[in-house]
C-alpha cells in the first residue's frame, strides 16, 4: 500500500465511520479495488479509526469538557450518570475483544462476501428503525445503554455499521435522535483508543508491512474527512433521513458480492 492508496482509504474510513454505511466494510471493497496487500491492513485499521475517534473528540469538545467538569465534582450528578451509561455501553464490545479478538480477525480475512452480506443487515436495521416508530424516551436508561452496546459489540464484523446499528438500536428502543446520535458517537472513544495503544505496546504496528508515511496519511485523510462526516452526520439524524443509506448500503453490498 503506497501513499496515495493509504490517503483514499483514509478519507473513505473519516466519511464512512460516521455515516451508517460500514467503515470496516468499505475498508476492505477499497482494499480490493487497489488490489493492495493485505498483511498489516488490521493495523492500517485500528490507525485510521484512532483518527475519527481524535475528530469525534473535537467535534464534541465541549461536551467532554463538561462531563469532567461534571465527573471531578465527586459527586453524583448527570454528567457522573452520563459517563456511567457510556462505561456500561462499553462492557459487550470489551468481551468481544478480550474473548473473541482472533476470531474478529480471521472474519477480517474471511472476503467480501460476508462484507456484502453484513451491509444487506444494515440496511434492513435502517429500514426497520425508520418504520418502527416507538414512545419517545426523555433520557437514555443504563439498560439501553448496555442494549445499544451489545449492538455495538455485534457491528465489529466488517459491513455491519457500527454507528447505523447503535443509532437504529437506539431509536427502536425510543430514545431520541439526536440524544442516540450523540451517545452513539461517544461510546467508541475509549474501546478504539484502547485497541490503538494495545497495539502500540504490543508491538503490533512494527511488524506491518505498510510504510509509516502510508500510516500517516491514512491517519490524517481519516482525520480531516471524519470532521467533516460527524457535523453532517448529526444534521441527518435531526432530520430522520437514515432511511436513505440504506439504499446505498444494498448497493454497496452487491458490490461487495460481486468482487
């Protein structure tokens, strides 16, 4: 993987990430239409998804700000409740990874026809929680927490969409759209980052292939094109139109089939 392929697949990763489409999934179409190698593309991963966590970080800024404002109070309070609903939606996608990790990555190396099928999942989860129109909660409960991180923990199979399965999983669990979205967001801060340094310490990222002037643009095509991708992605689950990505998504998944 040269440079410049490093660059697309970066910015395909920023604008897929945040849009219900499947990151990992487009990942591994693209890798196949630049027929790069694909040793060392698991790093080239977990590299770019630690460049969309950093834009979701500055996205929501102020946010984060006052939640340790809010959690250095020692006390009790909405910001403490929040991030205690945030550790608990973590607690699936923590066992998947300790128990199951191999596993994910044989499924990574596994082709594009599981890929294309997960994006048909997605796109009838899109479906189904554009139909669905349940009560309207005031708040995100500590159990829809741990539901929407379960599906959370599920979307690591490449073409299942992380952020199209917790959104959708949040609005069928009648939570808000624009309390899901942001909560959606935020939960993967911690697990992407963990996975990132697990595989610094572990020496993981010394023995890939790819070169580290292709990491590097990976990492700040992802970057530059999550920033984008998160602000536009709030504005459309305002306005409800999820629906529409699973169009794309059935598109996508043909795709993904046929190569």
């Amino acid at each position: 993987m040269n440079w410049f392929e490093a660059l697309i697949l970066g910015i395909v990763q920023g604008i897929t990430e945040f849009l219900p489409v499947s990151s990992s999934g487009h990942l591994q179409i693209g890798a196949k239409l630049f027929n790069t190698n694909t040793d060392g593309n698991m790093s080239f991963a977990i590299v770019v998804h630690a460049a969309t966590v950093l834009s979701t970080v500055v996205v929501f800024w102020n946010i984060i700000i006052k939640l340790f404002v809010g959690l250095f109070k020692f006390k009790w309070n909405a910001e403490t409740e929040y991030i205690a609903k945030l550790i608990v939606s973590m607690i699936p996608v923590a066992i998947v990874g300790i128990f199951f990790k191999d596993t994910i990555e044989n499924v990574f190396g596994s082709g594009l026809v599981i890929v294309g099928i997960c994006l048909f999942v997605t796109a009838l989860l899109l479906i189904f929680s554009y139909c669905f129109k349940p009560r309207t909660k005031n708040n995100i409960s500590f159990r829809d927490s741990f539901i929407i991180g379960i599906a959370q923990a599920i979307a690591v199979l490449p073409g299942l969409s992380r952020s199209g399965s917790t959104i959708a999983t949040g609005l069928l669990l009648g939570n808000k759209k624009e309390d899901v979205a942001q909560f959606s967001f935020l939960m993967v801060l911690i697990p992407v980052m963990g996975e990132a340094l697990l595989d610094l310490f572990g020496g993981n990222f010394i023995n890939t292939s790819i070169s580290g002037t292709a990491m590097i643009a990976g990492f700040f095509g992802a970057f530059i094109s999550g920033l984008l991708a998160c602000t536009v992605m709030l504005n459309i689950v305002k306005r409800g139109k999820l629906v529409w990505f699973a169009v794309y998504c059935v598109i996508a998944g043909i795709v993904a089939i046929l190569l």
